[in-house]
C-alpha cells in the first residue's frame, strides 16, 4: 500500500525542476554543500539534504508571506551574519550563504521553540476531538519543536464554533493559527477570493463576507492545507480518525482533468478523498467535485445481485442463471453496444473486444451525449493517439477555448491555464456566446459568438505553432465547429485538444469503444489494422463494416435493424432524443450500479463494481493514464470487464479478461497503431435556427448522477440562472431576478434571468441544473431555437 | 532660549500661519519655485548634502531614499507623505499640520519633482479631523493657486495631490502596511524585497516619507545644505522637532538642533512638574527603551541614544517623574501594543496577548522573580523574531525597565499589589497643585 502525503506540510520533499537551464547556487546547510537552481528559498535548500525546518504558513505552490515565523534560521552571507533569525521559507539562497537550521544553531532551536510557544498560546489543544488530530502539522511539529510543558497560564481567546462558511466548508476560529495559506490559496490559485483574513491582533480570524460565502469549486483544498484543524469538510467531520483510515491513490472518475487523488477508507467505507500530488497534473489541487462526489459508491440502493426479468418483473437470480438468460437473449441477435463515457480504460477495451469478438459488430459508441458524424471523424483523425497536455499549456503563447468552458467543465485545465495567466499574462480567447465568471478569471478575451457561428470566429484568429486551441466536447453540436478547429491548426500550426467532460471518454476512443476505431487507434476502414488486432486477439477475422454511432444504433433498434443492446453506464436522458421506442423494442443487457433510468428497460442486469471496488485507469485529456488500485479492500463487486468476459464465455465466443489488470496487460500487449490515421473531411455549418439561439452547458455541480447523496457539496453549486444581454431582458421586460420561460415542442422550463455579457438574441440555460435540466426537459442542443416570454 | 533653532515652528504664533498668506510672508513658497528651476538630480544632492535623515522614527537619510528611485524606467513614480502618527508620545506631524499645513505641500512639490512623481498622497491618521479638515483646505488652497495640478507655474511639471484618510491603525504607519492600506487593503506589513523604491503603491517606485521629514526641505533648498548641516551633531545634522509631554511644567513641542540634551530641554520646558523628581523617559515614543535620570546628558541625536541602549525614535520625550509606577506604564503601553498588533505574525499576536495577562497579574502582585525571568525570555522570544518593527516597540518598554527598576517590580510582589497611589501622576493632580 502506498500512501501520497496529504498536506504537503511535514515530510514533503518538493522536486526542484527547472524549466530553462537556471544558475546553480552553492550554499552549506548545517555544515553539508548543497547546490540548487537560484530563486530556491533557503527552507526548500534544506529538504534536498533532507534537513526539515519547521513551517505553517510555508507552501510550495503559494508566494511566501513569512507570518507564522516558525521557520527562523541562522544566515550569514560571505561572513556577514544576520543579526537576527530569518524566516528560511522567504529568503532566496545565495552563493556564499551559510545556514544555521535549529540543528547546528541554539538561537535558531530558541528561536523555533519560542515561536512554537506562542503559536499555542491560543491554540485550544483540542486535538482529541479534531480531525485533523493524528495527521496535523501543528501536532507534529509541536512534539519536534515544542517544549513538553506550556508556559502560558492565562485565558485563551474565545470564538463560537465551528461556523459554516459555506454548506460544505466548516470554519473553527480557536484553533486557526492565521498562516494565511487558505486565502492566499483562494486569491492565488482559484481566484476566489471569497474568504480573508479579517480584524487584527489575536483576535484577526478568517471570515466571508456574509452575503458571499465560500462557494468555490475549489474550496476543499484549504481543508486539505490548513495546517491545523480549523478548516474541516462537512462530510468528513467527526468522522474518522486518520490512523484508522487506509490510504490508496486513486484517481478521479468525474471529469477528464485526470486528478491523481487519495482515497481514505475505513472497513470497505470511503471517508474522504484528497487530491494528490502531480505535479504534471493537478499540482496538489483538485476540485471539490472530485473531493467530495463519493457517496453514489455507498449509496443503499447499490444493485447486489444479477436480476432477470421474468413476465415484466425484474427478481433477482444468481450469476450463473443471469449469464445464462442473458447469453441466450444476445445469441444470434443483432446487437449494438453503448458504453457510457465513464468506464475506466480496461472496462471500456472490454466493451470494445466484447463487441468485436462476442456480437461480430463495430456498433459500439461511448458517447451517450449529443455527438456528429463530424465528431467521430475528428476523433480518429486529431485526437486518438495526441499527446498535447499541460506542459504544452505551461509553454503555449495563445490558448484558443471554443466550446469549453474550463472552470465548469474540465476545472484543473482552468487552474493550469490561470497560473500561466497570472505568472507571464498568456493570451487567452473564448469563443464563447457567454462570456462566464470563469472566462473572466482566464482574463480571456471574448469573441462572443452565436452558436452555430464558431466556424467565423476562428476563422478571424491568427496563431503560431506554439498555440493550442481547446475545444470542448460540445463543439459536436455545433456543425462546422471541429472542422473550424481543424481549418485554424492547419493554417498556423496550433495543436488541437479536445476535452471530454467525463473521465472515460478519451480512453474508450483510445481502446476502440467506438465505431470507427479498433483498440490501439486502428481504424476500422484499414484492412491491415484489422489483421493485425485479429492475430493479437487470436480470431480468425474481425468486422469490417465501419460501426454506426450511438444515434445511429439507437435508431437502427427502433427501426428493428438491430434486435439487442448491451449498455453500460448510459443515462438516456444524456440524449437529445430520449431512445424510449429503441430501449422498448431490445433485448437489453445492462451492467450498473445503481437503478438507473435503463433498469425499467433492460431484460438482464449485472452489478458492476464502483470505482473503489476494482481497479484500473483512467486516460485523462491529455493522453496519460493513471492507474489506480481496489480501494475498498473487501469489496465483491466485479469490474464490467470481468462480467463481460464471463459472459462471453456463456456465449461461447471468450474474450478471456480475467479483470482489469488481465485487460490492462492485453492493451498494452496489443500496443498502438502506427499505421496511417483516418482522414478528415471538413463538415459546413448550418443555418441559423429561428428564434432565440440556445447556448447552453454543464455547471460543475448539478444534477449529475455521481453527485448524488451530497447536500454539503450541493450547496455550493451555482445558482441557476437564465442569462440574457441586457439589450435582450429589456425587450423581454425583466430585469435580473425576474422569471422568464423558455421552451420548446418538447417542454419548458421558467427561470430566473441575469444579466450578463452575452450575446444578443442568445439565451444560456444551465444543462443539467437541479431542477434546471434543460436538455432533459426542452430537448435543445447548443445552436438550436427556443422560444422565451417574461414569467411562468 | 538661545539653543532653540525656530525653523518650521517659527511662526506657530501667528494668527494665519496655516493660510497661504500667512506661510508666504514668511517666504514660504518660494524655494519650491527655486527646485522647479533646478535638476531633479541636482535636488536630490542639496538634500543628501544636507544630511536630513527621516524623522519617521528610523533616521534613514531622506536623499539617498530619494536616489533610490530608478529613473528613466517610464512607470508612474508615487511620493507618499506618511501622517499617521500613532506612537504614543509622538505629537509632532499634528501640530505642525495644524499651524502650518504649507510648508508640508511645498515639501511635497519639491520631493516628488526630485523623484519625478506626478501623483502625491498624504496619508493621514482618521482620528484628527480637525487636521484633515485644515490639510484639505490647504491643498484646496495650493491647487487655488496653482502650486499643483497640471503645469504647476507654467513648469510643465504636474502634480496630485491626494489626502487619505486612515481608519485607525498605528500599524499602517510602517511604510508598506500604509501602502496596503492606500491601496485600499487592510494594512498588514508587506514582504520585503521588494522594497517600496523599486515596487512600492501599486507596485511602482515610491517614496514614503514622514511628514517633518518632507516639511524639512523647503528650508533646505532655501537656505542651502550648508545652512543646515552645520546645526546638529556630526551624524545627526539640522533641527527637528522635540515634543515633550508628561510630567514637565510647560509641555509642547520644542526646535532644535539635533544633539541637545533632555536637561537643556526640561529647562525649557520649565522643569518637571511641582519640583518633582525625574523618574524614567522615552526619547521616541514608547517604542524606543526607556532611560532615567542618569541620561540626562546624552545628547539627543540618532548615534549618542544608540549608545545609551535606546533609540531618537521621533524624538517624543514622554517625561515621568517619581510619582508614576512604572509597572502601570509598562503595561498600559503593552496593551497598546496588544490591541495594535496586526495579527499578521506569531510572536507579536500571540506575544503581546500573553504579555498584557502577565503583566496584569505582576501589578496584582502575583508573581516572583522566575515570572520576571520568564517575562523576561517570552519577550527575547518575540524580539527580532517578528514580521516588523512594531513587535521589537512592544517589548522595548518591557526589556529596559526591567533593567532599571526590577526592584519596583518585586516591590509590587511585596506589597501584593502596587505601593503607589496611582492618582499621584495623574494630570489633574498637578492641576490641583496649581503647578
Ligand atoms: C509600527 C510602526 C509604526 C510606524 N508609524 C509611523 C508613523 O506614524 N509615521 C511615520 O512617519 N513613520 C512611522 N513608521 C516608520 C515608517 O515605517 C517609515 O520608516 C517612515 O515613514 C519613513 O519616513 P522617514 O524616512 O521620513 O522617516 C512606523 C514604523 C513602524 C514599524
Ligand atoms: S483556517 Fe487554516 S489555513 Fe486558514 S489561516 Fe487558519 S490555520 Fe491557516
Ligand atoms: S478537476 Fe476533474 S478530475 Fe480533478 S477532481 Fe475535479 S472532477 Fe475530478
Ligand atoms: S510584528 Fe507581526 S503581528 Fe505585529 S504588527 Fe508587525 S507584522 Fe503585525
Ligand atoms: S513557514 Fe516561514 S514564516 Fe511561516
């Protein structure tokens, strides 16, 4: 079992990776040489030679500020001493320094020992009772620096604790130490200064300004770096301690920003999740989504055994009965296979091989979300097999988003690109209807664009091969956008990314879950690619015939072309069409946690494993997977490959996955295409759509199925809200706050309106709002008309 | 009267000195007429010839702060009065903006010509309106007729000048918490480097200086760095401002060449009140160690109160004579220091919180000499281990009577409470003696 640290704070050492070649400085610490780059602090000097000088307010990723003055050292430069300790974590080194840490110094450990002192003058020492007790950075350093009796006889400070500082961010005055790494962490990296410190002396504190609270995506992670028990997750509260808990790095399931995180479980229960430490990804930092969408793997209504149907009811039945009603539906049927866009990796090869080899198809999509022919195309020929990823970020002189909004829809790609941001001023432009709270902290030039018109705007920008133009997985919609992308790269070199919204898709593209792609990039059409799987899979032949999408197999079964479906993890809902017809007319396999909006449908059902209940790997944006292992150790719950391989046993037609490790060996065995890429043919926008032109995408938090069972994480979801210009609400006659109605043939959906710098004639619904669900219940698809009046 | 140096106080008594009228017959607003002729550089000479140094408290010579400016960077420079004068015992920026708010604007004309700076600010602590309200009209005044705005006298040279009123914090009187305070944070000490010369309000070049400081040029570019560098002491030149108050007969503030002595000074403040023993002082506020009465004679410049174990400070004498317990003071200074601590760094928050519950238990007298022991190592543990300067104030009072009257300190034990009625050093005592 290995464990990554969490609060960065004690025993971290931070790898020091220059990006150009720096200047080395030679220094001695505690009598040992040590060479760093230049502009090392004197404090991160000392890890190298794993010497630990004692911080709170200290953090690798945020400026130093040099409060809490637990980190004094004796310096002389060139034999010229300081007269007095300095704070090791604000001073660069120099060549000639000679560094005194509380080892080799009495004034140094005086000086350490006194200020541990203070620091717990109006501590509350409660740790018996903290949760923070066990893994706390004040407890630690307390028994290494402190004394083992205070000095301090007097009255501690007094505050009423703990006070919410949002739904899911608990704050307890008596025991901050005031290190500032929480609001340096909000106005530093997030952008959110939504919490500060506030009065002074010891009676200074962390507060919010009462009609703004602490709503950030990224609010976990000052739980995660306060230092002290101070700032506690709702969730987690009282719940555990940390030496009960047993740590395994994971990954996070929720969108394809690929966060390595840690996952704390106590007897098979997930407590909490923490982000762990990448620094080619998400830093330290993730989103709260990620921290705290878990309780849907706990939920009650977990499926624990196969069910069959037998006269339209489901009952339960054992594997072997299921496997066998399930092989006898499929047998000799024409089947179609739709792989939601969150199975890991392996799952997704185990659609994928199952598909081919079991049912004889290549109708098998992921995408059960709106998606184009000019979207299946673009992903064979731009992003299967692409590598660009943060680093190309970190270095890139003009990022493009068109179609995606980061902080919604893919939050640590925003935080990646807000650091440059902030550090050299990258130029940023959104070609977006809406110009979002979070295009704003990208400082993004806007070119407000009707959607459906992005073709236009890109066309009128002019990039360098050093550029990446980001487009989102809701490009798809709008016809002429990717093929817009494509255009633009082409003429000045800029390299495409494109970003899923949820973590699965970019790997099943990669191992083939999708019509016109095999595992490893090969493509369908390519008879040599199709050899070249057969011989690795041991089949005689695979098939040739280019596999329809999802719409296409949706329709091709309510047309009686295809009699059977096998889904996994698909939320029809996710459609513009709901497939209800389609889903009626099947026989239908369904491998799935929890009851879902297929169940009422499907003939057989298998249980699958949650993410902390098997392993496996996710394939992040950017092309890089991330392994994670089981969990929750005494878990029983089996991987969709694995149910998918005993199934196909029952069928007669093995795929042999033993599980996701067996498939894990067997995709890297079956290794990538280095053979041709499919083409790409450019695709023409369509016309305007009449009426008030939708733009419309997913708030971070939602009503997304993952997210279910937190209210705390709930509570700190955007509020939704219609947007509209102001030139549009006048006409409309309402002003902020103000209902207004938007609908469709299918449905409509009132809405209070804001006013917000959007493009006229253009209105911006939240997609998946709770009780906002706006593509559930109008239908509408980015670009599409919709019809709007003042009130309900 | 003879050492008396009246410069910047010399016409205090006149009925207009505030007025322009009244500044200008005295030949106030000429010299800065003089500087716009001159080079900015050649400026910045006569001031470092001069030898001023800050009267802030530090006594960091003021023309070399001026050099520090990098020029010809093309970025707006910043020249930033600092008026916030909250030490206790400091009362001279006060008076001297009262009666004559003038010679402060002509000040600032010339400092930010010298350091090429168009925008000006004074900042000024919230609680004197009375001197806001003065210093606003002055500037109305100035800008009246034509000392600033735009093409100040048909110079091409332009200058604002902004008042900023604080909201009551000694703390943004250290310079780069004043600048977060002008900016419109909540003043807290910044990071240093960088320092305010290279990235001072809204990270431009600034100067910040005090108010006596920038009050100090026009004289000198009036009447030469000679003029002034021959009053004072070899390192210590020119006049300043002694304020005296406390338990002396005719307290107020007092002109003159730096190096007078403290008995030179209670002579002419008329002695100490109703022929009263001295018993301790400050030399600059109650930042800077106490003394007694054996440093009667040190003169009062920056290097000879050095060696005396304390600091000029801002040469505010606070005078106490034998009726005061100096427990009392002590802790009433270290609860000023308490509720001002920023809150911004462990020893001085934490510090100053558990000095003020020691130090009242000491007054009960409840404590023996191991709590004046471990009194004594808390403060070495929030000295010279804080974030500023304001936390090294905070124990100075603590450290130096300590060191002078630890026996009035066991007295209290002793005694189980203070020996000294505390009504005998009170200001209407020495009324009812009609002293
Ligand atoms: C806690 C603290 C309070 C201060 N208050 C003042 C003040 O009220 N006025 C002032 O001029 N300088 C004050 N200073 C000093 C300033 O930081 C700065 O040194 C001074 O304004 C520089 O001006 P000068 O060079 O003209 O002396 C204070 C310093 C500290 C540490
Ligand atoms: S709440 Fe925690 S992180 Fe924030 S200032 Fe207090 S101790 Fe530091
Ligand atoms: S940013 Fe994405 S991958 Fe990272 S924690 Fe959030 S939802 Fe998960
Ligand atoms: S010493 Fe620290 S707490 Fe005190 S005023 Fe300075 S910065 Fe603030
Ligand atoms: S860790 Fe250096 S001052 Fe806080």
């Amino acid at each position: 079992m290995t464990t990554v640290d969490s609060g960065r704070t004690e025993s971290a050492v931070t790898p020091i990776t220059p990006i150009a070649p720096v200047e080395q400085i030679n220094l001695i610490i505690d009598g040992f040489e040590v060479t760093v780059p230049k502009g090392t602090l004197v404090i991160r000097a000392a890890e190298q030679l794993g010497i630990q000088i004692p911080r709170f307010c200290d953090h690798p990723l945020l400026a130093p500020v040099g409060a809490c003055r637990q980190c004094l050292v004796d310096i002389e430069i060139n034999g010229r001493a300081f007269p007095k300790p300095q704070a090791s974590c604000t001073i660069p080194v120099e060549n000639g320094m000679i560094v005194k840490t509380q080892l080799t110094s009495e004034v140094a450990q005086k000086a350490q020992e006194g200020v541990m002192e203070l620091l717990l003058v109006n501590h509350p020492l409660d740790c018996p009772v903290c949760d923070k007790g066990g893994e706390c950075p004040l407890q630690n350093q307390a028994m290494s620096t402190g004394q083992s009796e205070s000095r301090f006889e007097g009255t501690k400070r007094k505050f009423e604790k703990p006070v919410n500082i949002s739904s899911q961010v608990l704050l307890d005055r008596e025991r901050c130490i005031l290190c500032a790494r929480c609001t340096r962490f909000s106005e530093e990296i997030a952008g959110d200064a939504f919490i500060s410190l506030n009065e002074r002396g010891a009676l200074q504190q962390v507060g919010i300004y009462e009609k703004d609270p602490f709503e950030s995506y990224f609010s976990g992670n000052t739980v995660q770096i306060c230092p002290v028990g101070a700032l506690t997750g709702s969730a987690y509260r009282f719940r555990s301690r940390p030496f009960d808990l047993v740590s395994t790095p994971s990954v996070c399931e929720h969108c394809a920003s690929g966060c390595s995180l840690r996952t704390d479980v106590r007897r098979n229960k997930t407590l909490r999740r923490l982000a762990g430490d990448d620094s080619n990804v998400n830093e330290e930092w993730n989103c709260d989504k990620g921290r705290w969408a878990f309780q849907y793997t706990m939920a009650k209504d977990r499926i624990a055994n196969p069910l069959i149907r037998e006269n339209g009811q489901l009952r339960e039945a054992s594997w072997p009965e299921a496997l066998a009603a399930a092989a006898a539906g499929l047998k000799d049927k024409r089947t179609g296979v739709l792989v939601g866009g969150r199975s890991t990796v392996e799952d997704a090869y185990g659609y994928a091989k199952f598909a081919r080899v079991a049912l004889n198809t290549n109708d098998i999509d992921f995408r059960s979300r709106p998606h184009s022919q000019e979207e299946t195309d673009f992903l064979a020929a731009h992003v299967v097999g692409s590598k660009v990823n943060y680093q190309d970020i970190d270095t890139a002189d003009h990022v493009v988003l068109v179609g995606f909004e980061p902080e919604e829809e893919s939050p640590i790609i925003f935080l990646r690109i807000r650091k440059q941001v902030q550090k050299r001023a990258l130029e940023v432009t959104a070609v977006t209807p809406y110009l979002s709270r979070g295009f704003k902290k990208l400082n993004a030039k806007a070119v407000l664009t009707t959607p459906g018109q992005e073709a236009t705007a890109l066309n009128g920008l002019s990039l360098t091969s050093k550029s990446i133009i980001i487009s989102g997985e809701r490009l798809a919609e709008l016809a002429g956008g990717l093929s817009a992308v494509v255009k633009l790269a082409n003429k000045s070199g800029a390299k495409i990314a494109w970003v899923p919204r949820r973590a699965g898709e970019r790997g099943a593209i990669e191992v083939g879950a999708i019509g016109n792609l095999l595992p490893g990039g090969r493509p369908v059409s390519d008879a040599t690619a199709r050899v070249d799987l057969a011989a690795a899979w041991g089949v005689d032949s695979l098939p040739a015939e280019i596999g329809k999408n999802a719409d296409q197999i949706l329709a091709a079964a309510n047309a009686g072309q295809l009699e059977a479906l096998v889904i996994g993890g698909v939320d029809p809902f996710d459609m513009q069409q709901p497939p209800v017809n389609a889903l009626e007319k099947t026989f239908i396999v369904s491998l799935e946690m929890r009851p879902s909006a297929i169940t009422e449908f499907a003939d057989v059902i298998f249980p699958i494993a949650a993410v902390t209940e098997k392993s496996g790997s996710f394939m992040s944006w950017a092309g890089t997977s991330r392994s994670f292992e089981k969990a929750a150790p005494d878990a029983e719950h089996r991987s969709d490959a694995y149910v998918l391989s005993i199934l196909s046993d029952a069928m007669g037609t093995p795929i042999n996955l033993t599980g996701s490790k067996a498939a894990a060996k067997e995709i890297a065995a079956v290794g990538s295409w280095d053979g041709a890429r499919a083409t790409f043919t450019a695709t023409q926008a369509k016309n305007l759509h009449e009426g008030v032109i939708l733009a419309t995408w997913r708030h971070l938090l939602d009503n997304g199925s993952l997210q279910a069972n937190e209210p705390n994480l709930a509570g700190t979801a955007r509020k939704n809200l219609a947007r509209v210009s102001a030139k549009f609400a006048n006409e409309l006659g309402v002003k902020n706050g103000d209902l207004v109605t938007v609908s469709t043939d299918r449905g409509s959906l009132a809405l209070p309106i804001e006013v917000s710098e959007i493009l006229d004639g253009v209105i911006w619904l939240p997609r998946n709002g709770v009780g906002a669900e706006s593509l559930r219940i109008l239908g509408a698809l980015n670009g599409d008309g919709v019809r709007v009046r003042k009130g309900i | 009267m003879s050492k008396l140096t009246p410069v910047l106080s010399a016409h205090w008594d006149d009925k207009d000195s505030f007025t322009i009228a009244g500044y200008s017959r005295h030949g106030g607003y000429s010299s800065f007429k003089k500087a716009l002729a001159m080079e900015p550089d050649a400026v910045i000479q006569i001031v470092k010839d001069s030898g001023l140094r800050g009267r802030g408290g530090a006594g960091f010579p003021t023309g070399t702060k001026w050099g520090f400016i990098p020029q010809g960077d093309n970025r707006e420079h910043y020249f930033v009065v600092n008026a916030d004068e909250s030490e206790p015992g400091t009362c001279k920026d006060t008076p001297l903006l009262m009666a004559n708010p003038h010679v402060l604007i002509e000040g600032i004309i010339i400092g930010s010509y010298a350091v090429r700076a168009n925008h000006a600010f004074i900042y000024i602590r919230g609680e004197v309106s009375h001197v806001v309200r003065r210093l606003l009209q002055a500037i109305e005044d100035a800008y009246k007729a034509g000392f600033l705005g735009k093409n100040i006298l048909g110079t091409g040279f332009n200058l604002e000048l902004t008042l900023h009123i604080g909201a009551g914090a000694y703390i943004c009187g250290e310079e780069t918490a004043l600048l977060d305070s002008l900016e419109g944070f909540r003043g807290q000490p910044r990071l240093r480097p960088p320092f305010p010369a290279i990235a001072g309000l809204y990270a431009r070049p600034t100067v910040v200086n005090n108010v006596e400081s920038v009050a100090s040029v026009p004289a000198i570019i009036e009447k030469g760095a000679e003029w002034f560098s021959s009053m004072g002491s070899e390192k210590s030149k020119g006049f300043t401002l002694y304020s005296l108050s406390g338990h002396v007969k005719n307290p107020g503030q007092f002109e003159a060449p730096l190096g007078i002595t403290l008995r030179e000074l209670i002579d002419l403040a008329g002695g100490i009140r109703n022929g009263n023993k001295l018993k301790f002082w400050t030399p600059g506020g109650s930042s800077t160690p106490i003394l007694t009465s054996e440093h009667l004679d040190i003169p009062l410049d920056y290097e000879s109160v050095d060696a005396a174990g304390s600091m000029l400070g801002t040469k505010a004498l606070q005078i106490f004579d034998e009726t005061t317990c100096i427990l009392r003071a002590v802790l009433r200074w270290t609860e000023f220091y308490k509720h001002e601590s920023c809150g911004k760094c462990t020893p001085c928050r934490e510090g100053t919180w558990w000095l003020v519950q020691m130090l009242g238990n000491l007054e009960n007298g409840v404590g023996t000499e191991e709590d004046l022991a471990k009194l004594l190592d808390i403060c070495e543990n929030i000295g010279g281990r804080s974030f500023c300067a304001l936390a090294d104030g905070a124990i100075a009072p603590i450290i130096s009577s300590l060191k002078y009257f630890r026996d009035d300190y066991l007295a209290h034990f002793k005694n189980g409470g203070c020996p000294i009625d505390p009504v005998a050093s009170t200001l209407f005592v020495s009324a009812k003696v009609g002293a």
